[in-house]
C-alpha cells in the first residue's frame, strides 16, 4: 500500500560505507584496467540546484521541530496530518495490506499511492469516503500493479503542524556547534557542493569491470548492516527485509549488490584521483580531521576514536573528505541560462 523506500536506505548505507574510504582495502592496483575516470578537474555543478538542496535541508529541520494541534473546525488540508481508518479493494476483493485502523498519514507527502493522500483533502472528521487509486504499473506486488483499487476512508482526526521561525535561535537549538544561521548555511553548502560535484565524477566514470573481492566485502558490510538493525527489531533478516522494508529477500539483496558495486565504483574513483593528484594525509591532516572524525562519532578523542576503529582506516576516512574537498575547490558554479 506504502510506497518503498529501501533504494534510499540502501543508497546511504552505501554512502555510509564508502565513507570509511575503503576500509582498509588499499587497491594497490592499476586502476585504469577497472575504470575510465571521468573529468574531474572543473566540474560544472549548478548553483541554483545546490541552494534549492540547502533549502531542503533546512525545511526537513524545521518539519523535525514541528509542534502540532488539534483542528476540529475545517477539512482536511494539503500539510495536515489526518489519522484514519481505511480498508481497499480490487475488484470488490480485499487484499493484502490494504487495511489499517488508526494510520497517521500526513498530507501531500507523497507516502501512499497515487491519489490516495488527494483523496483526503476535503474530508471532515468522522466522514467517510470512497477513494478510487490506480496503483502505478512498477508496483513492487506483481499482482496489485497496474490495477485501480477502491478505499473506504474514514476519517478519525486531523493536526496542524506549527513550524518554527527560521533564525539564530532555531539553530542554536539544534546544538550542533553552529550558532547563527549564515554559520549554518555555510557548512550546509559546503556539504552539498563536495557530494554533488562527487557524485557527478562517479556518475560519468566507465567501469571496465569490477574487483570482485572488493565487491564481495562491501556486500558482505552491507548485509551485516542490515541484520545488525533487524537484530535490534529482534527480528531475522529475511523477516526485517519483508516486514520494514517491504521486499522479498531476493529483490532486497539484488539492491544490494548493486549498491555494494556503486560502493566500490566511488572507492575506486577516490583511489584513483587520489594518486593522480598526489593526495595524501599528513599528520596535521590526520590529527585535526581526526578529532573531527572522533567528535562526530561521539568518541572522547582522537585516541579513543584509533582504538575503537584503527588508525589505518581512519586514514581512509581522511583521505575520502581530502579527496572530496580537493574536487569541489576545482568545480565550477554555473548560474542557469537566461
């Protein structure tokens, strides 16, 4: 009935991955038999498009702030969240997953299929209503895709989400070390210019082919990640990948050995900039972005943070953020046309 959303969750475990820089894996190799490296030296990235992703940034912020209230005095709006009750039907058969009682939806986000949510708008609380939805033709249930289906949807509810002032005081707030608003920003824009010009670099690289023992440890780390968190539902993997992510085993583990291969692609591209280019992490590299690394890992210091993950791969840490930098201060802004 929901949409899914493991690509995502995938995505930034590869992420996540990718930013331990290799892990320890050095590929000590020539990389120009693995990969064609694309232009990396004045990436034209749009400037537009990194302040409209500050700005998603900051909205996402604000909507975690949120305070709600009870509205009992209109419909239902775009922005609301309604709490319903809701049963569906293909062809005056019920199916499976399309019945809940007490489901908080907020409205216009996008979470359930098309028409869904629209088909809310307008309600009052206690009314019921039938909704038709077409489920779209990519549906991850084979047998529901492509099909119109009929909600019966009452309404039990309705909240109205407050969002706070955008400001020094909002920020500081936060408490994460930054106490003004440009401050903020600043680092926001920083962020997203390295991971859009990088992403960009490892987006137009051409792989020849792929090291499988590389692509092996980083689907193995994906796998672990993820029965690390179905451990923590005290649930078994297969049932975490039905259960929470709304997949079956073998779909979920095709994602992820895509992903482990996009991984691999990114640490290979790293590697091979990183000997073009001469970089490499001193020591003052390593002892300021170390305690960097340590403070946001929530570790005492830089000493804790060596014995908890090992200087080397530390090092590999350092040496993907030195990387990511270096290609960012070579990137061009572009402002759009006409």
């Amino acid at each position: 009935m929901k949409k899914l959303r493991f690509g995502a969750a995938l995505l930034v475990c590869a992420i996540m991955l990718t930013a331990l820089a290799s892990c320890g894996k050095p590929y000590n190799y020539d990389l120009s038999e693995y990969i064609t490296l694309a232009n990396y030296k004045g990436v034209e990235i749009a400037a537009a498009e990194i302040d409209s992703q500050v700005q998603s940034q900051l909205d996402s912020l604000l909507e975690q702030k949120a305070t709600t209230e009870d509205i009992t005095d209109r419909p239902a709006a775009l922005g609301d969240i309604v709490n319903i009750d809701y049963s569906g039907t293909v062809d005056s058969v019920a199916f499976e997953g399309g019945t809940a009682a007490g489901q908080d939806v907020t409205l216009g986000a996008g979470g359930y299929i098309d028409g869904f949510e629209d088909g809310i708008v307008g309600m009052m609380i206690g009314e019921e209503k039938k909704v038709p939805c077409a489920f779209p033709e990519d549906y991850h249930n084979t047998e529901l895709a492509g099909k119109v289906a009929e909600f019966t949807i009452t309404l039990n509810s309705i909240k109205y989400k407050n969002l706070p002032e955008l400001n020094d005081a909002f920020i500081v707030s936060l408490e994460n070390g930054y106490d003004t608003l440009d401050s903020y920003k600043t680092y926001l824009r920083k962020a997203i210019k390295e991971n859009n010009v990088w992403t960009k670099i490892v987006s137009e690289t051409a792989v020849i082919k792929y090291p499988e023992k590389e692509v092996k440890a980083s689907y193995n780390q994906m796998v672990t990640y993820y029965k690390s968190l179905a451990a923590q539902y005290n649930a078994t993997l297969d049932e975490y990948i039905m259960n929470y992510q709304g997949s079956d085993t073998n779909t979920f583990l095709s994602y992820v050995t895509s992903y482990a291969k996009e991984a691999v692609k990114s640490e290979m591209c790293l590697n091979a900039i990183a000997r073009a280019e001469n970089i490499t992490v001193s020591d003052s590299d390593y002892q300021t972005k170390g305690a960097e690394l340590a403070k946001q890992n929530g570790m005492e210091d830089l000493k804790a943070y060596e014995k908890s993950m090992g200087r080397e791969n530390i090092e590999n840490s350092i040496l993907n953020i030195l990387v990511r930098e270096w290609c960012a201060a070579q990137a061009v802004e572009t402002a759009a046309e006409g």
